[in-house]
C-alpha cells in the first residue's frame, strides 16, 4: 500500500494523458492498472470489474461483483460510496453479461455519450464485453487505451524501487531452494513444491506474494520448450534443468533464472552458456539511461554473432507490478524496432536464452536504470551452475 | 495424457456441434478447451495461441508462439505438421498482432469466407484479437461460440474422473495441512508456504499440478472478502480464518474449502456454521441425476429460509480441468434459473459460502453426480474446525 498521495498523483497523470488523447472515460480492467491506481489486490480478476475514472470526477470508481466490494474496501484508498458492484446473477451467466450493469452505470453518470477509453489488448477484457458496452451505449465512442496506464508505471517510485528490491531477494533465496532441491533421483513436483514455500515464505521480516507465472523447470530435452511446466519425473543424471522464477512482493516482482546441470554438461550447453554469459555481461555493462530499447538489445545481438548465433526473439522486457498470468508489463521490450528511450527507474528482466529443438540456456537478471548507468537488483551467482 | 481415441472423439463431439450450428472453422483460444481436444499444456496462454479445427480436415491444428510450439510438440497427439507458429515479433508488440498471422494462416486455406466460430467471453481472446481478426478476414463472419467445448466437458470420462479424485485426494491432505500449520502466532504467508507445499508435492505415487487460483484463506473481519490473498500478518487468538484450496491432478481440480477457528468461535460463527452445514448437508442428500441445477439450489435456498437465512449467489458450479484464473468450466451453476439437467459424471464444486459485512463461513465439497445420486469425491470432516 502506497501513501494516498501517491496514489492521487498516479491519477493525476493518467488524467493528463486522458485529456491529451480526448477521452471522457478511462474504463481499467487490467488488473495491474487497478492496483496501480487505487491499491485493489484480490484475486477476483476471473469475473468482470473496473476502475472507472471519470476526467470531470476527482476519485476514481471502483465496480465489481457484490462480494469483492468488501475486498475494495479493505485494499484501496478510495471513499465507500465510491465502491460499486453488480450482483450475482451476472456471474459466468448465458443470459446476461456484467458489461450491461456497467453502461447502466455510465448512462446514470450522464457518460452515454462520451468519448470512453477501454483496454482493448487485456486478458480480463473479453470481445464479448467491448460488445456488451458497445450494445449498451449506442451513441458512445470506445477508444484503445490500453497501455496508457501501462506506460505510466514504467518509472518506478522509490518505494516501488524498495518492493523490487524486497521481491529481489525472495528470488535470490528461491534460486538458491531451486538449486539445493534439485538432485538425481528428486521428482520435479517435489523441487517445485520447496521453490513455492520459499517464494511464499519470503524473508522472516516480510512475506511473499505469488508470482505472475509458476515456477518453470523444464528439464531435458523439455529445455527446447521454455513454457512447459513440471511433471513427477524424476531428474536423471547429466540432467539440464533451465530454472525460471520470481520473487514477489506485494505484487512486485524480480524474475531470475539460472541454468544448472546435474553432472557434466555437455559441450554444446557448456559452449552455449559461455556465449549466453558474455551477451549478457556486455549488454549490462553497456546500458545507459538515454539509450534505446533496440540498442540495448544490439549489444547482445552483435556479441552473440562474433560467436555465430542468431537469436529472433526479444532478450527482455519492463517488469514490476503484476498479476497472472505474466509478470511482464507489456510496453518496453528489449528487441529490434523499440525505440522506447530509458530512463532512471525503469526497471527490466533481461532473459538472452537460445534454445534449440533438443536443448537451451537461459540465465537473466532484472535491473534498474540508474543516472549513470543500471543496478542489477537479482544478486545470485552469473553462470552456468553445476552439480 | 488421454488416450489418442479419446482425443479424437472429443475432437468429432466438438465437430458435431460445429455442424448444428453451420460453423465452418472454430478457433479455441481457452486454454482448458486447447487442452482438452489436444494435450496441450504450458504456461503460455499469456500470448496468443489457439487449436483451430476446419470442419473439413480431419486433425486440428495447433498456432502459437514459435517457442511455445516445441511444448506443443511435447504435450499434443497432432502431427509436426499440424504444429504452426508465428515469430517473435508479434509478441506484446504495438504495431502488430498475432491475429494477423492467423487471418493469413486462414486465408491460406480458403477460409477467407468462412463462418468463423470464436470464444468471445474467455480471458484469453481479447477485445483486439476480434477486431484484428475482423480486420484481417472482411468476408468472414464470426459467431460467438464461448461454451461449445466447455459444455462437452461437463460429462466426465472414467479416467477424468480418477483424475478429479486423485486431485482431491491432494486436496484432503493440503486442508490437512493447512489446519495443522496456521496457529496463533504464525503468518499467514508462512501458512500458504505450507499450502502450496502440499499442493504440489501431492502423494509418493503422484506429484500436484498448480491450482488455477491460489489458495485463499481470508482471517479474521477480512473473512467477509472471500478473495482477498495473503499478508504477513500474524494469527491472532480467536481469529476465524476461512480456507479455499484445491488439489489438482494433470489441471484435473478438486476444490474444498473449511471454516476455522483459532479458539472459541463466536455465537455469529457458530450459529452460521450449523445453518451452512444443515443447508449443505440436505442439498448433498437430495441431489439426483434428472434433476436441474436451479431443483438443487432450491434444496439449499428452503433449507437456510428455515433459519431465517437469504444468500442471493450461486451455491456452486462445475469443474474439472482448468487453467488460471478460475478453475470453474463456466456453463451450469447451481443457481436459480439455470436450467441445466444433472447427469452421472458430471462434477461440481458445492460452496454454499454465507458472508456479511465482518464475518463469513464457507464450507464446500467436490462431488460428481452417479446413476442414484451424489459421490463427494472430497474426504475431509464436514464441520466447522477449531483448535
């Protein structure tokens, strides 16, 4: 939870760029953005619910299903009569969708009319309820918003700063857990089940908070498929296991992931992490506030190639406060074309993996850019692990 | 991992449902309904992919991201050729979007004019995707068919059944565990590291897959928000603490939820906990297959009248295999007015929950309807708990 100040001034700021784009009604469903804005935090982003800003209102309207109005009311800043809720019937219902209580709303406001900004690319925003307001409000027009709020995360408080710090650490201890469980003869469940207690169990002073995405572990030939989650298997000898997490904090996160071998790697995934590593070295080392996300991504790119790799795929991405089922924030990625520029206090997890079909590496950080140039947050040992 | 034929056959159901109503092409885009007609099974429904079946050729298709096809390759029955991806740059990018590709994909085979079948309430087909689809294919027309696969789903086969019970087998041992590790003193996060402990390390014969919600376990005034996550607060002495969790078995769930009180309950507490368990209990022994699920919501409804009691929610709904972020399949409810008849097989989650404004008791069970009745599949003491 944030100072209420904090929270005004993010308001504040969308606002502005509400009044810049020409929009009426800014309608948040990504629930990152929600948190973001008011403080809301419960995992009830699996029904329909918004943050409503109205430009001619000073505080922002929560609306939600009838029983996560209690959770609003515990977890945000906002005044009650500012918490709204549609009732149950609306619920994964065939016959009526939440989106009609909702144009109810606005029409009530005077809104049917407006100029109304929707997150159009957003996992809880469905075509069927930009159909549903669209059928609702006739006469209003509905703008892509969707990363507008996104963008104004990307610079990070320092308190935000602090939480990524604190979720940074989780990740080096969960890291460590991961490396320690994982043995010849260990059944994958099992490894994961000793990475999940010490995400949650976090530090003996603070907490942690579930990550955005489980713990991924693919092990084997299964390295060639970095999304692929665990089974009961048991680890084999020679084994490479690709080890991504995060620790979280109070929704912020801080991914790492270490590539360990249990025994000999071979020389292809030895040769493989030596060229991983020293992208990855000469990429950090290179970094500075005023540089573009393309050219971060081009000193990666012209290292690997002294080496004779090739690799299309982005090498990273802005990261922070999120929810399921990504823990990335959808604006800056560190690829050819980004032109975004960075800034101290953009924070990013920075992932230069090459898989081939039989095997991968991946090891990577998360970082902040500084005045001068960009602190590593992760702290856990660079390099291919062996045991 | 099913059987090629059952795939198959719940590929043909789907293409019959197809042809009743005139849909030339379906695109899937929920992750359980992916993985239902083809194995798939990664953490990757945060990029856009889907299983595409033409009414006229025989195996469907999967699409997605280039990296994410190598798990497709690993966890589905389809044929290499049948796997297609589109690159990387489509990925989270402003200026494209992975619809693109697959209108073209389309087009390249003749479906430019098709009767398009799409999932337009699910989390994972956005706003954007329909209208760069809409875009992309002008003369296609495309018909909203959310629940077409989720309603097949509802009957469960033999093995989804031993499925759902070795998931609630995971689900008795984690409530176990749950009550065994949250006492006066200890933090909440400490007892989730617990939780998620069970959850994932399952049994000595079988490992735990991630539940699609995290488990919730509200304490105290915060009882009345049922999905309210975790703090690192501490237990405190006569706290009530309700605990939502489920097993989960290859994304097969068994959810289960208790009423705890560390100490003496309160009369409220009390009193409410007999009401539930009363209502639970009849509804439970007056479930019969032929029934509707607004007969069985009806038993429960007179059963708390009797006590004076009103509850204007759903008391359940039917699960089985899901992803994050619900674990329900989203067709019947037991609510009033949902006309859907009970058949052996089926399975629902019963959780006939009652929350006012600063306390709530929830007590649930797991159970499939037989040829006579009922079998609670969950096998944990029906009580309120105290300790």
């Amino acid at each position: 939870m944030f100072s209420k100040t904090e929270y005004m001034n993010r308001v504040r700021r969308t606002k502005e760029q509400m009044a810049i784009t020409g929009i009426d009604v800014l309608l948040i469903t990504n629930p990152s953005n929600m948190n973001y804005l008011t403080g809301y935090n419960a995992w009830s982003f699996y029904v329909h619910q918004m943050v409503m800003i109205l430009i001619d209102e000073e505080e922002p309207r929560w609306i939600g299903r009838k029983q996560d109005a209690n959770s609003a009311k515990e977890t945000t800043w906002l005044q009650n009569k500012h918490i709204l809720f549609y009732t149950d019937d609306f619920i994964q219902s065939p016959v009526k969708h939440p989106m009609e209580a909702i144009a109810r709303a606005l029409k009530k406001a005077g809104k049917e009319k407006a100029r109304i900004g929707v997150e159009m690319e957003n996992y809880y925003f469905t075509a069927k309820a930009l159909k549903e307001l669209e059928k609702g409000l006739p006469d209003a027009k509905f703008i892509d918003s969707t990363l507008m709020v996104n963008y104004l995360r990307m610079v990070k408080s320092e308190t935000e700063i602090q939480y990524i710090k604190k979720a940074a650490v989780i990740a080096a201890k969960t890291m460590q857990t991961a490396i320690d469980s994982i043995e010849v003869g260990t059944r994958e469940n099992d490894a994961v089940a000793e990475i999940y207690h010490a995400q949650i169990s976090g530090t003996s002073t603070y907490g942690g908070d579930y990550p955005a995405i489980v713990p991924l572990l693919p092990s084997g030939t299964r390295t060639s498929s970095p999304h692929i989650t665990w089974s009961d298997r048991r680890y084999e000898k020679d084994d490479t296991v690709i080890i991504e997490i995060a620790g979280c904090y109070e929704r912020y996160h801080a991914p790492l992931a270490r590539t360990l071998v249990l025994g000999t790697p071979s020389d292809e995934v030895r040769d493989l992490s030596e060229v991983v590593l020293e992208g990855l070295n000469e990429t950090l080392n290179a970094i500075q506030p005023g540089q573009t996300c393309e050219e971060v991504e081009s000193v990666w790119r012209d290292s690997i190639a002294r080496n004779g790799f090739y690799k299309d795929s982005r090498i990273g991405y802005s990261v922070g406060l999120s929810y399921p089922p990504d823990w990335g924030e959808h604006t800056a990625s560190l690829r050819n074309g980004d032109k975004t520029i960075l800034k101290p206090n953009m924070t990013f997890h920075i992932i230069p993996g090459i898989w081939f079909d039989d095997y991968g590496v991946e090891i990577s950080e998360t970082f902040r850019i500084t005045k001068t140039g960009c602190e590593v947050l992760t702290n856990f040992p660079r390099k291919l692990i062996t045991k």
